[in-house]
C-alpha cells in the first residue's frame, strides 16, 4: 500500500475553504457538556498572586494613537500583573440565567481562547526567577520551571502557545486559522499592554517552533494529554528599559534558559474528544519553523492619525472592548472617524505594529454601507503601495481604481464600485448580518505567494498580521462609540470571485465588520474578578 504524502499547507488552506453550496469539515453536533475547559491549569505547581490594576487613568488613549513617548515605569510585580491582566487577563463575566462565561482583553474565535501565554522571568526581585504559565481566571502566575544557576540574560520573555483542540471542538478543520488569528489578536493585546507603561515587545523572529516547545516545556509528553498539547507559536521578549543595556539587544542564547527542574501536569480539558480532526495536526507540522537569521529591530516612523484622538483612559479602551453580536442597521460612521480607522491599521511604529518588523502583506477591501460623505461601495486599501499595481493586474478588470478625495496622507484609498454592497456583504460572509448591518465590513486578502511552498511556516504568519489588524480595530472603534466584530466564516472562493482572483496567489484570510451595536439587554456584566473577593 502505497503511503499517503502529508498534507502541504496550501492544501489544507484548500481543504479548509468554506463554500456556497458546503461548508469545511466540521463536528456534526456540539457536546456543550464537554465543551473544552477555557483555563488551563497546571496541578502541582506553586502559584504566585499578581495584584490586580484596579482604576488607572493614566495614560489616555491618545498617547498609543498619536506614538507619544510614556515614560517607562519601573519593572516590579505590580508592572508585571498590569502587563499580564491587560493583554490576557479577563476584562468581564456575562451571565444569562444559569449561565456564567468570561471575556478576555485578548478576544478569540467562538471565544474558546485556544491561547496560552508563558513568562520567562530572571530580573524581578520580588517574583523568583523562573519560568511561569499564566492562568487568567486567577490572575496567578504558575511556576512552571527554575534553573540551578541564573541564567545569563536579564530580562522578560513571553512565549504563546496554542492548544488546537479547544477550536476543533467547535470549528473542526478550519480551527488551525482560528488558532492563528487569536495568536495576532494576543500579540497586539500584549503590544497595547505594553506601551501603556513605556514598555515595548519584540519577537524573537529567528527562534525555531523547537526551541520554543523546549524552552516552554511543551515538548514534555509527561505533562499533557495526548489531544490537548499545546503547539509552540511565538517568543517575544519586552523592552522595559531596565534591563537592555545590561544584557544588549541581540540574539539571546536559549541554551542558557535551559529549565534544570520542572513541576506541575497539565489538567484535563475535555473528557471525550468526540471528533478527531488529523488535518490539524498535519497542518502544524507542515507550517514548523526552523531557525531562521531574520533577526529584525523594530520600524521608525513619524506617522500620526489626523483625528483628534480619544482622550479616554487606554486602560478603560482595553476592558471595554468587546465583540458585537448584532448591529442596528442604521448608525453612520463620520468621513472622518472612517478615515482614522483605516490609517490606525497602516503599518508604522504606532502600537500594535511596532512590533511588527516585516513587509505587510495584508491588503483591505472593504464594503462600505453607512459612512457619511462617501459613496457605498467597494473600496480598496492596499497596505503596502509597491503592490497597488500587483492587485489592480490581479483583480475585475471592470473596478475603476478612483482615489477617494480628502485621505490623509499615507493612506491611499481607492473606490473600485459604487453599488449597494449591503447584500453581497452579508451573503459572502456566512449570510451574516453583522457584515451588512454595520457601517463597513471588510475582507482581508493575504499575498500568499511563492514564498509559501518554501517557507509554509509563514502561513502562521499572515493570520497573526491579520489579527493585528483586527485588534487594532476593535480598540480604535470603542474611542467612536462604534464596535468591531472578527469575522471567521466567510464563503473564501465567492470572495475571490467577487474581487476577480483566480488563482492563489491572493487569498481572504480574515473578515471584519464595525458598526453601532445593540445590547442584549437579558445579559448581566460582572466584574472581570469578581469571584476572588468572593473567595476571601
């Protein structure tokens, strides 16, 4: 019998499609009652209590949206439970009759949160050096591992990791993308957590997906179930200003971060695991990066929104975000506040894309239903102007590629249809209705490329873009009054077929919506941690 060839990355992008007339593999019914539990915890481990932030006021949001310098604030426990509660941390409970659910400040796909967040920590005097697994619900660290002798580097690391199996419960094959899009989302969380303390993150692009597994012990067979690993996705370490010109800003030598003693076993998630889905996990081995010399400093820019920015406090924006479940259908978006959106999400040093070292390679094609003083229609924003004629070759030969009139400037927005876009927006996105209900929904196409059949680690890659962009959103829409919604299901060829792609070469990734939304009024809001002052 002849051995089946593993599944190359394009064909699971492939396979993974969503159509008119079919949807991706997915699990026939859902278990609720074995849903995967949302908080990973390790049984056996010492637990260190971060304090929590409570009210802060400073810095306003403006501050992030204008690339202001904020002084660095002093590294301590209390910097770093900031650092962790505004990235991971929970920001609500909603509860509906019986029912209680968490929302996080990082969002996630059908909020399942099949990311973790680990912290290498060898400079805090008051939190022992060592290696830490975070545990949102807690607001604890879990120390994971320590060395015999300190290590050489002096400084902060954090490492996400994604456990595949809380998607697949619900999305079945298509999960490794949702997987993906919550890694970027987490990354500009943490990008946003850290600039409003002066702090800065850097990926450690060079590190290879097995030195991440080692260094976080994810590589430890003993210490998961055998379904409910967690895949190694990105090193990251944070520029508090302290410990930089101590240990220098290069390469960090991983050898020495070697953890000596390990402690504690991952708890169960789920206790049947009804449907298997093999396809993930081809998928992760396809898209395994090696170590690579792509060591990048982060990008300068003068780059500044137009908009008078949000006086509201950062802290406040990050809590408050939240995913709209439904819009009103009627609430217009101002030319100007439309304007700001789209330049928040162009690639400069503003947070969340300065930690963001590479050429972008997401582009904007946005339907726009309800923003004053422009036609609706079908626009476009590509978000690197070296590919403008690349998509305008690629793309219906009928779009007229007008500049929009009055852009601020590095924002280069093109009209490519003026129609009612409301219909074709809802059909393509699922027969959605938050994607034609809102001001604009937008798609966003990937240059896929030939780089993928040499290097398919970089599929990873332009999800986590993808979620910079959508994060960047989300926050900049609550300054408005407005709120953003990811959109993860979306028929992908019809998308293509619409804009004119035919071949692979461009691919819809990620799709998104703003508008005024509408409370549910029959949900009660808790405080994010509520439950421990239940517990003392």
């Amino acid at each position: 019998m002849a051995t089946q060839q593993p599944i190359s990355i394009l064909q699971y992008h492939q396979r993974t499609k969503h159509f008119l007339d079919h949807y991706a593999q997915g699990p026939g019914t859902l278990d609720w009652a074995d849903q995967p539990d949302p908080f990973r915890r390790f049984e056996g481990c010492t637990r260190f209590q971060l304090p929590l932030a409570g009210q802060v006021s400073f810095p306003d949001f403006s501050l992030l949206q204008q690339g202001e310098t904020i002084e660095a604030q002093a590294f301590s426990l209390k910097s770093l439970g900031l650092l962790m509660e505004l990235a991971f941390g929970l920001s609500a409970w909603k509860q509906y009759g019986g029912d209680r659910w968490a929302l996080r400040c990082n969002p996630s796909s059908g909020n399942l949160h099949p990311t973790e967040a680990y912290l290498i920590n060898t400079a805090a005097e008051d939190l022992p050096a060592g290696l830490y697994h975070y545990l949102s619900h807690d607001h604890v660290l879990e120390k994971r591992g320590e060395w015999n002798t300190l290590p050489e580097f002096q400084g902060l690391l954090i490492g996400l990791s994604s456990i595949h199996w809380r998607e697949a419960w619900k999305y079945g094959e298509r999960a490794f993308r949702y997987c993906q899009h919550d890694i970027g989302h987490a990354l500009a969380a943490l990008s946003y957590a850290a600039a409003i303390q002066g702090w800065r993150v850097e990926i450690l692009a060079e590190v290879s997906d097995a030195d991440i597994s080692g260094l976080l012990g994810l590589d430890r067979e003993q210490d998961f179930l055998p379904k409910e690993t967690e895949s190694p996705d990105v090193l990251c370490r944070i520029q508090t200003g302290a410990f930089e010109s101590a240990s220098g800003m290069g390469s960090i030598d991983l050898a020495d971060l070697a953890i000596d003693h390990w402690f504690g076993k991952a708890n169960r998630l789920s206790h049947y695991h009804h449907y298997q889905w093999p396809v993930i996990d081809e998928a992760a081995q396809a898209t395994i990066k090696p170590r690579t010399s792509e060591h990048c400093e982060p990008r300068a820019s003068d780059h500044r929104l137009v908009l008078k920015p949000a006086s509201q406090p950062a802290v406040d924006i990050i809590r408050q975000r939240r995913s709209a479940q439904q819009f009103d259908g009627q609430t217009p978006l101002a030319l100007t506040e439309f304007f700001h959106l789209l330049q928040a999400v162009m690639p400069c040093s503003q947070v969340p894309f300065d930690l963001w070292p590479w050429t972008p390679k997401i582009h904007l094609f946005l339907f726009v239903h309800r923003v004053e003083g422009l036609p609706p229609g079908l626009y476009a924003l590509p978000r690197d102007p070296e590919r403008l004629e690349t998509l305008k070759e690629t793309m219906q030969d009928a779009f007229i590629w007008e500049p929009v009139d009055g852009t601020p400037e590095q924002l280069d927005l093109y009209c490519l249809l003026r129609a009612d876009c409301r219909k074709a927006a809802k059909t393509l996105s699922c027969h959605q209705g938050i994607a034609s209900d809102g001001a604009f929904s937008l798609a966003m196409v990937a240059e896929f490329g030939d780089e993928l059949e040499n290097e398919p680690w970089r599929y990873r890659r332009l999800f986590w873009e993808s979620g910079l962009i959508g994060q960047a959103l989300y926050l900049e829409a609550e300054t408005f009054g407005m709120r953003g919604t990811g959109i993860g299901c979306f028929f992908d060829d019809a998308v293509h077929e619409v804009l004119g792609i035919t071949e692979s070469r461009f691919q819809s990734i990620y799709h998104f919506t703003v508008g005024k939304a509408l409370e549910d009024k029959r949900l009660q809001t808790l405080p994010a941690y509520f439950h421990l002052n239940q517990a003392e």
